[in-house]
C-alpha cells in the first residue's frame, strides 16, 4: 500500500528545514567540508539516538522501499546520521533534552510523532530525492566524478577514528548505529555525493538565477529588500496595569505633547541627537548624550527585521530624506518621534536575491522529480508511516 509520508510543517519547522537542505546543498565543497565537522558531532546524538550495533547481515537487509527500489537498513542509516548532524546545532533551541532518548520526547502531539520519527521521516525523504535525482541523471546520459570528493570523505572519516582511538569501521559503525565497512558503505556514499554533485551543476548552470532574474524580483517587491537608516525617540506614556482609561488617556496626552514639542524644535532646525538628550527619560539621558553610542540612530532596518508599530510609514514609497513625524502607537500606549534619513540598497542584497532564486527553482525541480517516487515500509521499520496527519 502506497502511504503519504508528508507532513505539513508549521512556519518554524519549514525555517528549520530550509537552513537544513541550504547547509547541505549549497555548494559541493562546503558539503565535504561539513562532512569533516560532523564526525565530531555524533558523540552529541549517538549516545541517546543510534540504535545498538547489528550485525553485518542485518545491516544490509532491506529496510524500506522507494517505488520497486530496496534500501537497506545500513543505506537509511547512513542518511539519518546525515540528518541528524545537520540538526545538531539546533537541538538546544528546539527543546530538546540529548540525554533523553529522541523516541521518548514529542515532536507533534496531535499526532503523536517523536523526534526520532520526525528525524526518520527527513532521512527517508531524503532517500527518495537522491534516489530520484539518481535516476535522472541516468536519463540525461550526465555523469560526475565524485571520486575526489569521495576520498575527502573518507580521509576525514579515519582522521576522526584515528582521534577516537578506533579502527575506520568500528568508527564507522559506531556513528552510524549498525555494522559497517568502508566497503559496503562506499556505493551509499559516492550516490549521495553524485546527487549532490547534480545539485551543484543544477545550481552553478542550468537553473541558476542571472542579474535580470534578481532585477525583476527587486523592483516588483523592493519593501522586502531595501533597508532604512533612521532616528528615533520613544515617549511611552506614565502607565501601569492597573490604570484607568481615563488615566491612561492622560498619560497619552501628556507624552504626545511632549512628543509634539520635540518634534517642532526638531522642524524648526534642532538637532535630533542633542534633543534627544533632553527629551529622553531621565535615566537614559546620558546615553542619548554620548555621541560615540549615537544611540536615536537605527540603521540597515528591513521590513523583515523592524517589528515596530511604524515600520510600515518608513516604507512608504514616498518617504523623503530628513522628514520627520510623530507616530502614536495607541496599544502600546506610547508615541515616536521620527525622523527619515535613507532608504537604500545594501551591498548583498542582489546576490542573496539571486541564490535564493536559485534555491527556490532547483527545489521545485527536484520537488517534481519526486513526486512519482512513494515511500513504502513493508517491514515495518518506520513509526511515522503509522501516524494519522
């Protein structure tokens, strides 16, 4: 029976994800170099994730299935440590505890998904998309040479079994939580790296983004990618908890007239910065005083950044150079003195435009080469073919 292995992830898990496939897709030389780093970072995982060694045999028994495809529980185990690597700088801020094990801690409670089916679930899609750009590959009559790439690999697999004092495939074996040899794991190996390879080709050629692709994005959505320089100083309004409306109207009144009065000396030809310094809350004075802190001056502000109430009257199209306002924040119970110095655009910005292009069209090609590939688990193996989504 063909079963959906899907799940939709919420807008943080897909953030996740994304810096997950950018770390490992992103260039084939930071991938190797990656590689080297990860040997390091099994100690934090192995220990509560790995299952026990297996025997040689059982390693290469089947494990689950891609179409008519047979992988085997060595193959799957190999893509899971890949994965789990990956994660292993986020664990901490994903709640998760690495003295537990991953089975025993909750990744969905409506569905009842741990995190080590969560991380079962992204080695076998991984799986299935190497296994579908495999066979692509085959099709187009391309071929890579991985072999350098390869013994990148394993040189800095037997530097990293040299540091633990053990031979390369009892290192090998102990990280990836069944019996394995450099041997059998050579052919799992060198097909990742060709995927990855393919990716590569994909990126750096026939589905990179050029300089009139990023051009066209930019002037159709420039309030995601210009960024401001401006000033500021906030009046938030003597409140607390438990005021009354009419005591908090006061207060508002009382702040935005302080407000106003700042702003028509600032009109008037005054200086933010030493106004600023008379204007603040008298705690913070001395800060605003300090022209080395030039502490009013907010630069490289972005719409994807800035959360403040106003940063909407920043973006607005017609913003001029040394204009200023006053903005009243009613939920906030405060009010801002502003005042435009520029909009512009940073330095990096087109080529971020352009690799995220990039990553976004091989994504959605590599996205439609999987789609006629189902993941089945005849055997049983994989916990999270049984949840309900």
């Amino acid at each position: 029976m063909e079963q959906n292995t899907e799940k939709k992830l919420t807008k943080y898990d897909r953030k996740i994800l994304a810096r997950q496939a950018a770390a490992k897709r992103e260039q084939r030389n930071r991938i190797i170099s990656m590689i080297a780093v990860a040997a390091v970072v099994v100690c934090i995982v192995a220990v509560v994730v790995l299952v026990p060694i297996m025997r040689r045999r059982k390693a290469l028994r089947e494990y689950m299935k891609i179409n008519d495809i047979s992988v085997s529980q060595l193959e799957f185990s190999y893509y899971k440590y890949g994965i789990l690597n990956s994660y292993a700088q986020f664990l901490p801020y994903l709640g998760l505890d690495t003295s537990v094990p991953f089975d025993q801690q909750i990744y969905d409670s409506q569905t009842g998904m741990t995190w080590n089916d969560f991380f079962e679930q992204q080695a076998a899609i991984s799986v299935r998309e190497t296994k579908a750009m495999i066979n692509d590959i085959t099709k187009r009559g391309l071929t890579f040479d991985v072999t350098e790439d390869y013994d990148i690999y394993m040189a800095a697999m037997r530097e990293s079994a040299a540091e633990a004092s053990m031979s390369l495939n009892k290192y090998l074996s102990s990280s990836l939580g069944v019996s394995a040899t450099e041997k059998s794991l050579e052919p799992i190996i060198k097909e990742d790296l060709t995927a990855l390879a393919y990716y590569s080709y994909l990126s750096g050629e026939e589905l990179a983004a050029t300089d009139e692709d990023a051009q066209k994005e930019y002037d159709e959505n420039k309030n995601d990618y210009d960024s401001v320089d401006y000033r500021v100083l906030e009046f938030a309004a003597d409140v607390t908890a438990e005021s009354t409306e009419d005591e908090i109207a006061a207060a508002m009144e009382a702040a935005a007239k302080r407000a106003q009065e700042m702003l028509d000396k600032l009109k008037a030809g005054e200086d933010f910065e030493t106004l600023c310094a008379s204007y603040a809350p008298e705690d913070k004075r001395e800060d605003y005083a300090d022209s080395e802190t030039d502490k009013s001056l907010v630069t490289g502000a972005t719409t994807t950044s800035s959360f403040s109430s106003y940063t909407e009257w920043l973006f607005e199209e017609e913003r001029t150079e040394g204009e200023s306002t006053l903005f009243t924040d009613e939920d906030r119970n405060t009010c801002y003195v502003l005042l435009f110095e520029k909009r512009y655009l940073a330095d990096t910005v087109m080529d971020n435009i352009k690799q995220t292009l990039t990553y976004n069209a091989v994504t959605d090609y590599i996205s439609t080469l999987t789609g006629d590939y189902i993941i089945t688990d005849p055997h049983g193996n994989l916990g999270f073919m049984n949840l309900s989504y």
